[in-house]
C-alpha cells in the first residue's frame, strides 16, 4: 500500500463509520476512523514476508497444502476453528472440510452468544436490524453496554427524519461504572443495577413494564441493587414507547445467570409486542461471526460446535466447542481467521490449559495467538482488506468486502479449495450429510 | 460444485407427458442436445431407455422458502424441526431433484438481504433458482403508490428488481405490514388502491411473471371477502395470487372457521387473467415463516408458540412461529380441506398450481402425497372420515368427485408454474426447451411414483437416478432486466434511493447494489414484448 485508503470494513459486526488506513512507518498499517475494533484488527502486524512453511521450513503453497492434507487426515479428530474474520465463503468451504475429515468446526467468539441461542431457541426473539432500531425506536433500553461513543450513527440522540423526536436511551451502565455513556449524548435515563444483580433486576423491570407487581425480586426497595423507583420509570418509559428497542452486548448474557438474563431481555420485548411495536437487539461478536455462523447454519444444520464424527452432523458445545476440543479434544487443529486459540482454551480450562493438541495447520493472514509454532503455515491475503468476500454484521445485514488492497499472496478461499480438492482426492468419504 | 455440463441423451420410448405441446402419454423419444431440447439426435447418440415409464419437463416449484435471512432464522429458532422442514440448502436441492423438480423460486427475499440470499442460492445444488422481491411495504414505494406517482414507482420498482437481481416484484399484506410497524392498524390508503398502483406500475415494466401478491388478511376467519375484494380489484391486471388457501376462509373465529373455497375458485374461474397457487397444507409440523409480521404475531398470540420476528429495512422482515396442522382439531382440518377444494374447483390446471408455500403449509417433501389425494378421491376421502368429525359441515370437499390425470399434474407441477413465471425453456420439452426431464414409473400408487423419480435429467445430464444423486451440477438463476432500470430511473431516482437506504442506515447504495458478477450463474430473462 503506497497511500492513505478509505475504506468501509465493519469488523466490529455493526453498521460502522468509514475507516482510514495509511502505510505506517514501521512498515505495517496505521488505521483512524471507523471504530477501536476495526481499528485494533486493522492494525494488526502483518508478516508480509512470511511465506508457506512447514515444520518451520519454507516450502511451495502446493507442498504445504499437502502437508496440511497429509495431517489432517491422519488425525483422530480434527478440530476446525475460527473463521471470526474470514468470509461465508470461506466458512462454507470449511464446513465441508469438517465434514469431510470427519472432525468437528466452531466458530471463534461463538461461544459468547451460546447463552443468547439457548433463549431464542426457548422464547424466540422479536427483534430488528441495526437499521431499523436507529430508524424507529423512540425508547432503547441499553443493557450493561453503550455503543453510542463508538458508534454515534448507530442511534443518534434523534430519530432520523424527524428533528423534533428525541430519542430516550434507559442506560444500565457496566459493573463498576455509574455514568456509563451519557456523554454519548441524547436524553439518558440511568439505571444503575449492582453486580450480578441482573436478572433480578430485568424480572422486576419486566414485570413492572407488564403492570405487574415486582414481587419476590424487590428487597428494601431495590430490585438486583437498582431502585424499584428507576425501574418503575424505565417501566413506565418502555410502556409508552412506539418502538422500544432492548440492546445488550455478549458479555451481558455470559454466566450460569447468561440464559435467562438473555430470555427475559427477550421475553421483555416480546411482551411490549402487545401493545407496541418493540425489538430485542443483541449486539453480538464482532467480526464476522455472525456470517460464518450463517454459514455453518445453511450447510449443517446447526450454527455453531458442529461434529460430524457421528455420521450427521451434530451440535454439541460440550463435545465440539472451542473449549473442550481446544483442551486436548482435538488432536489436530485447522485454523481458519482465528485470532486467538489462547483465549478459548483459557474459558475452557478457567484457567488451567490442557495438553496442546498435537498438530496445527494454520491458514491466514497471520498465526493466532497462542500458535506461534504450527506444522503447517499457509499465509494468506487479508480477508476484507485484501480477499474480497461476503460478510454479515450481527443483524444479519450483508456487506460486500472489496479488499481494495493488492496482495501476492492466495486468498483463504483459494488455499481452502486446494485443501479440499487434496483431501477429496484421498478417497476418505465424505460424512453423510443431515436428512441425506 | 461440479462445473455445469450440457449433455446429449435420446430418451426412448417412454409415455411423454407435456401439456405445452398436447402430448398426453403418447409413446415416444425425448432428445436432449447440449442440454437442450431438439427434434431428433443422430442414430448414435447415447440412449436412456424409458419404455414403460412416464417422462415429463422437469418440474417447478414457483413458490417456496428455501434460503434467505427468514429461513436461516427458521433454522435457529426450530432446531427441533430438524430437516424435515428445514433441510440444509445442499440437501433441499438433492430433495427437489429426486422427486423431478428442477428449477425453484424463492418467494419472499427482503431488498437488503437480497445478496446473501443470492450466496445461499447458489449453494443450492443443482436446480435453476430466482427470487421475488418484496417491495409492498417498503416506505418509499408506498409514497409513490399513494401519492399516485406510478411512473416513479414503475421506475423504483424496476431498479429494486435490478439492484437486487430479482425476478419478480412481490406483495405481502401490502401498507399493513408497514402499518403494523408503526403501531398502527391501518394503512392510510386502502388495499385495493395500493394493489392496484402496485400492480400499474409493475406491470408497465413488462416482467416475465406478474405482481406475485401475497394478500391481507392471511389466516384469519372471513378472510374470503377481503380476498375476493383485492382479487376484484386487479381484475384487470396481470397478477399472481399466491398460497390461496390461507385467504380461503369463512367463519368469524377460529371456532368458526369454514372453507369458502368454492367462491375463490369461481372467481378464479372467471378471470383468465389470474394465476394462483395454493398453499396446501399437510397433517404433521411445520414451520411458519413469512413476512407478513403481524399475521406472524397473531399466529403467536393464538397459539402461544414461540415467536421470531426479524423487523428490516424496506419494510421487509419476518415473522416465524412453528406450527402443528393436526387433522383433530378443526382449524388445521379445515385448512387441509380448503386447499384441495381450491384445487379440485379451478376448473383450468394452468392458473392453479400446487405448492405448499414451503415449509409454511408443510415441507416440499410432501408434493407426492398431495398429489395422490389430488388423483385419488377414496385416498382423500379416507383422510376426510378420519379427520376432525364437523368438518364435512364446514367444507364440500366430501361432495368433489374429481380426480386430476396425470396430464393435469403435469400442468399444476410444471407446465402451468413455467408458464405463469414466462420461462419459455421450462416445464415443456418442445424444441429449444431446458433439457429438464423427470421419469416415473407408471404404475402403481402417485405418492411413490412422484415421491423417487427413476431418473432426473438436468440440461442433459443424469442427476439422478432411483432416488441417489449421481451429480451435482449448478443451477443458473434467473433474473430481469427491467427496461426502466437504466439511466432514466437511476437519474431520477438516485437523491431518493441514496437517502431512503442511506439515512435509515442500513448500507451504502453501492453496497446495496448487486453486481452480476456476484452469482454463480446468472441468466437475465427478457421483458415481454411491448405489446403484450
């Protein structure tokens, strides 16, 4: 890259401002605009130089393919992870790897909405794009997160199109913090809630906005450590919403209380539903986890912690999440726009690391952390900046990447269809696929 | 994928089923050139024998769910439906081919998601696909219908059409949807008006298929009078009315509810100018989706299952709730009962074609088994005496002795659809035509005979035989050209379309934009001809 680009890559999941990004002096990237997400992703050291290796010895692309080949199928059981930053293409394409090898495939980052699925799944969600929550709500209940500073266009302190509609935010701030983000803007209406006090809280807030007593939630006044009187006027606020919107990010909903923190932020909207209109928006993961959650979705069945060693493909996250597979599950990795192997191994163990799984191919831009040494390195261009691709911010809205960066490199797409295309040609016989 | 192949094949000898051309089970060859249909092959040419067997066009499905943000959401709020309802999009291609069909329409794909759908399609194994587009309740073109602006909304029409490469503008409970959305009960302007500008507007941009319209009221009790109203109110026009059994109903409540299918089919009846489809509905679970949201909520609030509802730009959205049609209740017993009335009282198979508004009614899967009640009247009947016991009184079903012939299926599975959707080169095998074939077995009962097909021909090429997929082609999508999408419509309406997706937030207009580079295999279908 010789000069500054402009360029629109929401790798935060969200409707993002344009980024700008300029050759640094020390040779990598320098990133401003956008948001700190897209920044810090943006800015990530790029090893420009790195070329395909094997056991750490520089080798030809075709060699390395097959030497990821070659270990792939050699292995028990193969572990497919990542694909937070790659694109649906890319996702579909290692679904079928999974598939094929017989292993397993979860997405990096899904493990964080686990507790938001297993709610949609019991309740259902009545909910909208980001488009339509800037569009039309008049009220946002803004849970444990602000995404205003960040985003400022994701809702701004009026409704678009008409200047005189002010837009009224009910702000719980984040544990620890009593301002949160009222200086975002806007009319803000705080809602301190203690920590952990959550769902007590929410249980209140949803009855009360149902004109029901708090009852058993309600202690000395307080509900979850907010004041009876603060949810009455939340409640009251929500009631009188055309559209409400309730907004929270993933780290709301994570804990034993993450499932029915999540339900009843769902079930609060879906009751407003009766008299109003009202949606439930979770931000969700960044990246694109949304889209190669889609992916995995269309293709197996099941969004996430998909194992096909059973014959049909098969949802586990005890069996085929990050964690147990990253904590000695698996004994080959195939890792695909993984940022990170250390974290997910880290909420797997809480703390306490397994026995590293034996092999590790890794295809991308970059080694994740925590990989520094993998069997295989096929270095790839940089999805969104430089490999064109398809991704879904968390609405589910699609954005067309349009990698203006040049790049000698493959793209993950490309290496993944030689990848394929050596391991089909194996003979190894594809699992069955479900309802086949 | 493998790379589409066009093959060569003489298909000898079977008994040709092909409405277009008159052919009703006369023995004869079927001779397919590069993937085309011709009039004979030299002696040489690789042979498929199909004496004794049935031969007719590939079959088409011109309204189902299959890919897009309303069945992905389908997938994660139903993991329980499973594949029955929901299969994966590699096996909804591989299911469709099995049992003949070859060539889907997905029929409700919201503008700003049209780009993913188009992913999702091309994944799709092996059939030929398109998309509608919904278009009813976004707030621009309601405006323009309202206002009476129809050249705008003929222009916004076809540029929404051409941004997402759509094949055919649809309708969902047009204004109300919107209207809904609001928070209000009404749309300002009445539906007729609306369907009516609608219906102008589109049909001065000379599609292939009409206005596809998914009308008010879908599912409620007495929705047969507003049903006859807006059908009245198109008289005039070109248009297609989809899953008609769900807008079939008399009765005040749910209690109450009865099939007035016999004054929908008489309208039908009278005015050539209508297709429609049916929507059947078939005993077992299903999986309701559409993006008629608030007919969604009812849904939920009556039945108290769960809810996913998905609020998008261009007031498109959905609403999906699962669903159980059992034949002892009387509800779903009644539906059951007005959709193969509305079948078996259209007296034309060409304007009445069967689907089941997959997975809505019940998975595509179950084609073969309404087929048989279609052409077996004491299989029907038997279903009629083991259902909910008033429902002889709430529907004439029991008094229909008509049973379809294997021509007429034929017509309601492939020719009639084809036509309806202007695809000249499908749901025929006259010269020139997609060499799409399906070939039954002849015999025996029509449930098993439509169920396995004994093999499948996709351009020429053997995709499957005996029920197993032996090749995985891919299919091309169709798509318009709107002759009012070029510069004359983007030159007027450029400020318009900036603003309307830009200030709502939900993409850059070059974003929004599909280029055709972005499918698999695209294929644009021509407007008709000016004086058509």
């Amino acid at each position: 890259m010789d000069a500054a680009l402009s360029l629109r890559v929401p790798l935060c999941g969200l409707p993002c401002a344009e980024m700008r990004i300029a050759p640094a002096p020390s040779g990598g990237v320098r990133a401003s605009g956008g948001c700190p997400a897209g920044r810090v992703a943006a800015a990530l050291p790029i090893a420009d130089e790195a070329k395909p290796a094997v056991d750490g010895r520089p080798v030809s692309e075709a060699q390395a393919v097959a030497a990821a080949a070659a270990l792939l199928l050699e292995a028990r059981s193969p572990f497919v992870f990542g694909l937070s930053m790659s694109s649906c293409g890319t996702a579909r394409r290692a679904a079928a790897i999974a598939r094929r090898l017989g292993g397993a495939i979860d997405v990096e980052g899904a493990a964080a909405l686990e507790n938001d699925l297993v709610a949609l799944r019991t309740f259902g969600l009545a909910s909208a794009t980001f488009g339509e929550v800037r569009h039309r709500a008049d009220v946002v209940l803004l849970w444990r997160c602000d995404p205003r500073p960040d985003h400022p266009h994701l809702m701004p302190p009026r409704l678009p199109g008409d200047a005189s509609a002010e837009r009224l935010f009910i702000l719980v701030p984040l544990a620890g913090e009593t301002a949160g983000g009222a200086h975002a803007g806007g009319a803000t209406q705080m809602l301190p809630v203690a920590d952990g006090g959550d769902l007590d809280a929410l249980l209140a807030l949803r009855a009360l906005a149902a004109r029901r007593e708090a009852g058993a939630n309600v202690s000395g006044g307080m509900a979850g450590g907010g004041a009876l009187s603060d949810l009455h006027r939340a409640a009251a606020a929500l009631r009188r919403a055309r559209y409400a919107a309730m907004v929270w990010d993933a780290a709301a909903t994570r804990g034993p209380a993450g499932p029915a923190i999540a339900a009843t932020l769902a079930l609060l909207a879906r009751d407003l539903n009766v008299q109003h209109r009202a949606a439930a928006r979770p931000l969700g993961a960044g990246g694109n986890v949304a889209g190669a959650m889609a992916a995995i979705l269309s293709d197996c069945g099941h969004p996430r912690a998909v194992g096909f060693s059973g014959g049909s493909p098969r949802e586990a996250p005890e069996a085929f999440g990050a964690a147990p597979m990253l904590d000695g599950g698996a004994d080959a990795l195939l890792l695909i726009g993984a940022r990170s192997i250390a974290v997910s191994r880290q909420t797997a163990s809480d703390g306490h690391s397994g026995p590293r799984p034996t092999h590790a191919v890794v295809i991308g831009p970059r080694l994740p952390e925590g990989c520094s040494d993998p069997e295989v390195f096929i270095p790839t261009a940089i999805p969104a900046f430089s490999e064109k691709g398809l991704w879904l911010l968390a609405d589910g809205v699609p954005v067309p990447m349009r990698a203006p960066l040049p790049s000698t490199r493959p793209s993950e797409a490309e290496v993944f269809d030689r990848l394929i295309g050596r391991v089909a040609a194996s003979g190894k016989p594809a699992s069955p696929r479900r309802g086949a | 994928m493998a790379t589409p192949a066009s093959g060569t094949i003489r298909i000898r000898g079977g008994s040709v089923f092909d409405p277009a051309s008159g052919r009703r089970g006369e023995t004869g060859d079927v001779c397919i050139q590069d993937g085309r249909v011709v009039a004979s092959l030299p002696s040489g040419a690789p042979v498929f024998e199909a004496r004794g067997l049935v031969v007719m066009p590939g079959g088409v499905d011109l309204h189902s769910h299959i890919a897009g943000p309303a069945v992905q959401s389908a997938r994660l709020l139903c993991p329980e439906a499973g594949g029955a309802c929901l299969p994966t999009l590699q096996e909804t291609g591989r299911r469709y081919v099995r049992m003949g069909y070859t060539t889907v329409f997905d029929a409700a794909i919201s503008p700003i998601r049209a780009r993913v759908a188009h992913t999702e399609l091309d994944a799709v194994p092996i059939v030929d696909k398109g998309i509608f587009v919904l278009m009813g309740n976004d707030d621009l073109a309601l405006r323009l219908a309202r206002d009476g602006r129809l050249d705008d909304l003929s222009d916004f029409m076809g540029w929404l059409l051409h941004a997402t490469r759509g094949y055919a503008p649809k309708l969902v409970n047009a204004g109300f949807v919107e209207a809904w959305r609001r928070g209000e009960e009404e749309e300002p302007v009445a539906p007729e008006e609306l369907l009516r500008a609608f219906a102008a507007a589109g049909g001065a941009l000379r599609l292939p298929h009409p206005l596809h319209v998914h009308l008010s009221g879908l599912g409620r009790p007495g929705n047969a009078a507003m049903t006859l109203r807006q059908m009245e109110a198109l008289r005039d026009s070109r248009a297609h009315f989809t899953h008609l059994q769900f807008h079939a109903y008399g009765g005040r409540t749910p209690a109450g509810l009865r099939s007035r299918a016999p004054e929908i089919a008489s309208w039908l009846n009278a005015h050539p100018r209508a297709t429609a489809d049916v929507g059947q509905v078939v005993f077992g679970p299903a999986v309701t989706l559409s993006a008629d949201a608030p007919a969604q909520h009812r849904l939920h609030r009556a039945t108290g299952r769960k809810w996913l509802n998905l609020d998008g730009e261009s007031g498109a959205g959905c609403g999906i709730v699962p669903h159980d049609y059992r034949a002892d209740r009387l509800t779903g017993a009644v539906q059951w009962a007005t959709g193969l009335e509305l079948m078996l009282l259209c007296s034309d198979p060409w304007r009445m074609f069967l689907t089941t508004d997959h997975p809505n009614g019940g998975a595509f899967a179950a084609y073969p088994v309404i087929i048989r009640m279609l052409m077996d009247r004491s299989f029907r009947e038997a279903i009629l005496a083991g259902a909910h016991p008033r429902l002889k009184e709430r529907c004439v079903l029991a008094g229909i002795a008509r049973e379809y012939t294997l021509d007429e299926i034929a017509i309601v599975t492939r020719a009639g659809p084809a036509r309806a959707l202007g695809l000249e080169r499908k749901g025929n095998l006259g010269a020139g035509a997609d060499g799409d074939v399906a070939i039954y077995r002849s015999a025996g009962d029509p449930e098993a005979t439509f169920s396995e097909a004994v093999a499948v021909f996709k351009d020429g090429v053997l995709v499957a035989r005996d029920g197993e997929i032996v090749a995985e082609t891919r299919g091309r999508t169709f798509f318009v050209e709107p002759p009012s999408s070029g510069d004359r419509a983007r030159a007027g309406l450029d400020t318009r379309l900036r603003d309307h997706f830009e200030a709502c937030g939900a993409a850059p207009l070059e974003d929004f934009v599909l280029e055709e580079e972005a499918l698999a295999r695209p294929e644009t279908v021509p407007a008709l001809p000016a004086a058509s």
